[in-house]
C-alpha cells in the first residue's frame, strides 16, 4: 500500500479524473472531499463491503431452494 | 438475435435482445455487466437475476412492495446522478433474497436495491430510514411452521 502523509487542504490525484481532498481533521476523524467522474460510484467501504457480502450469499443458493424458472421453459422478464 | 446461455442452475436458456439488461458498474463487489430477469410466471414472488456472462452467477430478487408495503427508495443526488435517475419510482425495483432453509430466516436487502430503468440496471444504497440490510421476509412465519 502507497502511504502517503497530507495536511488539511492537501490533495491527491489518483490519475487525472480522481481528486482526494483532506480537509479537515477534527480529534480521530477526517474528513475527505472526492471528486471523481460521476459514473463512478463511491461508497463507505464499510457498507461496500456489507452489500458485497450480502450479494454473494444471495448468489450461493441452489434453484431448487427457491424457484426453477427453467421448470417451466423458457425465461421472460 | 437472442442469446443462448448455458446456465448452471436452470440449463440452457434463450435471451431476448430486449431483456438483457446492461449494469454499467455491475453489481456491488460482484461486477458483471449483463444480467437477464428469469421468472417462473408473471406472479412469481422471487425472480432470478442471472448473469449472462458468469453462468454459474444468479441471484433471487423480489419485489419488495409485495413485501415491504412502506419501502422507499431514496438517493443521494450523487447517486441518482450517477445512475440518471432521479426518481426510483419510475424505475422497477429489485432487492436482493438471501434464502436459507428456514423459511421464517430469509431475508431481503433493503439498503442495497437494484434498480432497472430503460434496460439498464443500478445497485444503488438506499438512503431511507427503513433499510436494514437484512430484513425478514416471512416475519411470523415462526408460528406457522408448515407454512413452507
């Protein structure tokens, strides 16, 4: 992992489009600015990583569990 | 020209063009970027959302008003900028199922719903006050232990 050392009012680019402002920092807690493209989403990694584990052990059940849709030929929306 | 995929779960399946519905960021932590809707039957509670390019990837989803009476998508205005849309009731919303063998243990992921508008599909976070990441979908069904 790159570390990087930034006080208040410092950036960072992450290539050209992605800016990382610091901002301030009060007691244990910073706070970041992000300007990236808008098609890229940005998330607290906290709830990131809660959504991708919830996604997965969605993914990880059999048909049989719920509902075959191919038991009655053929897919539709 | 509809695509044929050879899916783990259910075999092989015919895709419409026009149900292929493109995921410009994929789902959350799981990507992917093409995914169709298979339903059972136009009243089928639980669809499956297979991906058309990983056939062995397919997640169920539900609709949740027809479990959630009170749900509600809201957007941060990032986020219904990112996704071009700024009004989740104009899309068809979807939210993930994480079924168990205990009916009465499966749950819905309210904070992470997927919305489909114009044959592309969003993973968005709700920002709503009811959106636990784990809601039951039978509450009560404890009692009724047959109802399976």
């Amino acid at each position: 992992m790159l570390i990087i050392t930034r006080r208040p009012g410092e950036r960072i680019m992450l290539g050209d489009d992605i800016t990382i402002h610091v901002m301030e920092i009060v007691g244990n807690s910073a706070r970041v600015g992000i300007e990236a493209p808008k098609s890229l989403p940005v998330y607290r990694e906290e709830i990131w990583a809660a959504v991708k584990e919830e996604n997965q052990a969605s993914a990880r059940v059999e048909a049989d569990r719920i509902a075959n849709p191919a038991s009655d030929a053929g897919a539709r929306v | 020209m509809p695509i044929t995929i050879d899916t783990t779960r259910f075999g092989e399946l015919e895709i419409e063009t026009e149900a292929v519905i493109e995921f410009p960021t994929g789902l959350i932590g799981l990507g992917g970027s093409r995914y169709a809707l298979l339903a059972n039957d136009e009243t089928s509670a639980i669809v499956w959302l297979q991906s058309l390019e990983d056939p062995s990837l397919a997640l169920p989803v539900t609709n949740p008003g027809r479990f959630f009476t009170d749900y509600y998508v809201e957007l941060s205005d990032a986020e219904a900028t990112r996704i071009g849309i700024t009004d989740p009731d104009l899309a068809d919303v979807y939210v993930t199922v994480r079924a168990t063998e205990m009916l009465e243990d499966c749950t819905a992921n309210l904070r992470a719903p997927i919305l489909i508008s114009r044959g592309r599909g969003h993973q968005v976070i709700n920002e709503s006050e009811f959106a636990p990441m784990r809601a039951p979908l039978f509450p009560g069904t404890r009692e009724k232990a047959t109802a399976a």
